[in-house]
C-alpha cells in the first residue's frame, strides 16, 4: 500500500476538504487530488463520495482513516522516542486519566514532576474509562490512570494497582436518607444523577445492582462531567454514586450528605496502565516512579 497516499487521504478526512488537507501538507490542491484517485485506483475501492458541496468518505472509506490514525500516531510515537534519545532532558509523555486521578491526584504530582524535569512537555488529559483505554491502545497517550475496577478491557494492558478509593452514596442534606443506613434495594429506587455511559462509577454502579439482583436505578439526569452531576445532587435532584476523594470535602462543608448503604463494601481501584509488551521510555518510567512513591500521601 502507498502510505503517502494513505497518509493524503488520512488528512482529507481529518480537515474534510481536499482544500484544507493540501494546506495542511503545503501541496497544492490538484496534487491532492490527483494522488488521492491514485491512490483510489491501487486499492479498487471507492474512498470518498459526494455529500452537498463537500465530501465525506464511504464506509469503508470511514474504517480505512480509523486504522490510518492508529498508524500514524504509532509512528509519531515512535518519531517521539527517537527524539528522546537525540535529546536528552526534552520529550513528552501523554496521560489519558480518568476523571478522579486527574483532578485528584495528578495536579500535584504532575507540578513536582515537571519542577524536578522542567523541560519535559507533560500533558494530562480528562477523559472517561473507555477513552482513556482507546487513546492507550492507539498510541495516542503513553499512560491511562484510571480509577474503577479492572474490566474486559483493562486485561489487555499492563495493570499496575496505584491505591484504592471507597465509592460512596450521596445525596442533598435534604434528601431523606441522607445521613441514613439502608439496603442497596431501598438505595436504586431512588432517582440517580450520574456521569455519561463510559464511566467506570456508572458500570461499577450497574454491576452491583446485577450482583445484587436488584433492577439497576433510572438515571434521571445525565452529565459528562462530575462537577455539573453533583451539583444537580446538590440541588436535590437524586442520589450520585462517587468516589470518597471527590466527595468528602463537600460533605464537611454540608453541601452533600452520605447514604450508608449496609453490607455493601466498595472499593474502587486507582491504576497506572501501560501497553503490553513494550518497553517503556525512560521519562514515562521516571513519571511512573514519581506517582508510585507517592501512592501512600493519598491513601
């Protein structure tokens, strides 16, 4: 297969023009065009196709830029480590975390990493479990952090138990079982504000209700942040399921009032992991150390 072609029709997908994608390659635009229906030709399959004045690629076409991007971020990463070896002191490392080690955890340790190693580019970025699992898994980020229990997914990486975390039932101080012992059944009847499907705490909350054979609670209010659902809990609106971390300060101040579920212990994981079979780069060896030695000043 021609990789430049590949590589051309990988960018008009990504920009969605022809015109915008020979910006991006500095080539002029009948280059493109000509080298994508070259392209086109060696593979007998259509790629693109008409959709208004634009183009937008067929279903194939959709799969290929899919596989394309996976292959080019493996060759930015591998771009990445050589540099690390030309280079030494610069390079970047790339966490995808999950909403509680992120806002949580990583702001501390990520500041006393980049003092010690200045010139290191680190970038964290928030996403939910699924993502943070899919941008591993396409070399999109050199580490997942991620907080919940080890899933299907999670088996095919390297999973490297950080610390643990108790997740707990809160609600309004108003709420009436607020402050309250009761059964999970008495609990998953209420109504529920919770995260996005893709968050580890929602699966983990589903999870044990089918253990429990109770029928899972209706999701009254959805967010795709954790912020913005506690604060619809805040305002009386049903009951969340969360992490202690996130939830203790806001149950000192009184703003949230925890349900004690009887005999249902929970305990949420927090993990470092990597891919499997490849041997780390030294910074992100360095940025794991650095969060290890670290694991009992959160426990």
């Amino acid at each position: 297969m021609n990789l430049h072609g590949l590589r051309l029709f990988y960018t008009v997908v990504r920009t969605g023009s022809i015109t915008k994608a020979a910006q991006a390659l500095h080539i002029s635009q009948p280059a493109v065009s000509s080298q994508l229906k070259a392209f086109e030709a060696e593979l007998n399959i259509p790629l693109l196709q008409k959709d208004g004045r634009g183009i937008v690629p067929t279903p194939f076409g959709k799969q290929l830029a899919d596989k394309a991007e996976t292959l080019f971020s493996v060759e930015t990463h591998i771009e990445a480590f050589a540099q690390q070896f030309r280079d030494v002191g610069a390079g970047h490392i790339h966490v995808a975390a999950t909403y509680l080690p992120a806002n949580f955890l990583l702001p501390q340790l990520a500041g006393a990493f980049k003092a010690q190693y200045p010139t290191i580019d680190l970038q964290i970025e928030t996403v939910n479990s699924q993502q943070a699992f899919e941008k591993l898994a396409r070399y999109k980020a050199d580490i997942a952090i991620y907080a919940g229990t080890i899933d299907k997914c999670a088996k095919d990486f390297v999973w490297d138990e950080w610390l643990e975390d108790e997740l707990w039932f809160v609600a309004a101080p108003s709420h009436r079982l607020a402050n309250e012992r009761v059964s999970l059944a008495e609990v998953v009847i209420e109504p529920f504000v919770m995260r996005e499907e893709g968050s580890s705490t929602r699966a983990q909350l589903f999870t044990l209700c089918q253990a429990n054979h109770l029928k899972p609670p209706t999701i009254a209010l959805q967010f795709s942040g954790l912020n913005e659902a506690l604060s619809a809990v805040m305002a009386g609106f049903g009951i969340n399921f969360v992490s202690s971390l996130v939830a203790k300060e806001h149950i000192k101040r009184g703003d949230l009032g925890r349900v004690y579920v009887e005999h249902v212990p929970i305990v949420n994981s927090i993990a470092i992991c990597t891919r499997k079979q490849e041997q780390q780069n030294e910074l992100v060896q360095r940025f794991i150390s650095h969060c290890k030695q670290t694991r009992f000043k959160h426990s």
